[in-house]
C-alpha cells in the first residue's frame, strides 16, 4: 500500500508539473528554440521535420517567436506514413506549411492567453485558443508545457500536430 501510495504521488507531481508554468524559466535562456528542442528527446521528430524543411537558421534567429512544439507522440497520432510522405524533398513546400503553422511571430506566455483569441502564424493563417477546464488549446491541440524560455522566443508543448488550411 505504501509503494502504491508513493507511486500514485510521484505520477500525480509529475502530470501536474506537466501542466503548469515553467517558473524556471531563466535556465534555458542561453538555448534558442532550434537547441531548445535538440535537447528535448520527445521533439526528436520535430527537429528532424525542421531540418528536412530548412527552417533550422530561421528557428536560430532573433525572433522573437512564439513555438507550438507537437512531441513525437503528436506526429504518432497522424495517419499512418504522413509523417514520412512530409520528409520527402519533393514535399518541402507542404513540410514547411504545416511547421509555419506553429510559430506566431512575438512571444506569448499563456498569461497572455484570452479564450476565443486568434493569432496570426507565421504560415499566414489563424490558429485559435481556446480556454477550458483549465487547460489552454491551440486549435484541437491541448497545450501540455507552457512558456518555456528561449533566447530567441518561447515553446509551448503540444499533444497534436495543427494542420494550416489548405
């Protein structure tokens, strides 16, 4: 019972901190987004989606920029062999489309956010946030770690990838 107990509190501290500000902020300052994510084991496919779109040097920019960052699991949840489809060089112009679609030029912490607000991306159409139950949404996707610092920016997590209009 004690180890159960232990276990339910160490999964509790660890899905509540997953969902909460980073108050600490300030440790990854020196880290642009683009290290930010290198970083970051479950971005892996993020990075390797930025690299074969060429947005590497625009991600290490001044910015500043506002990143929705979809974890590996997000690009999992897409239909089987999008992913790969999206990393062929012939598909670049589609690959950058939908990365575009999760940088809003500026930063915005989630204090910032308002339910029902739009933001312009960087791709050229809106996303919209919506507030509920206490939890932000980009679109359909749940915001899972917000205002990460960055030098050049700040990352908010993601559970799903946002696909831009087409």
């Amino acid at each position: 019972m004690k180890k159960l107990l232990s276990f339910a509190m160490l999964v509790t501290f660890f899905v509540t901190s997953a969902f909460t500000v980073n108050k600490n902020a300030s440790v990854y300052n020196e880290n642009d987004i683009v290290d930010l994510a290198v970083q970051t084991d479950f971005l892996s496919t993020l990075v390797a989606a930025v690299q074969a779109g060429d947005l590497v040097d625009v991600l290490k920019g001044d910015g500043p920029f506002t990143v929705f960052a979809p974890t590996n699991e997000a690009f999992a949840k897409l239909p089987a062999g999008t992913v790969e489809e999206l990393l062929k060089p012939e598909n670049k112009q589609m690959l950058v489309a939908v990365l575009t679609y999760h940088v809003v030029p500026g930063k915005v912490y989630s204090k910032d956010l308002k339910d029902g607000m739009k933001a312009k991306t960087a791709q050229g159409a809106e996303i919209t946030i919506t507030l509920k139950d206490g939890k932000a949404m980009v679109n359909d996707a749940t915001v899972a770690a917000a205002d990460i610092e960055a030098s050049n920016g700040v990352v908010h997590v993601i559970d799903s990838v946002i696909l831009p209009p087409m």
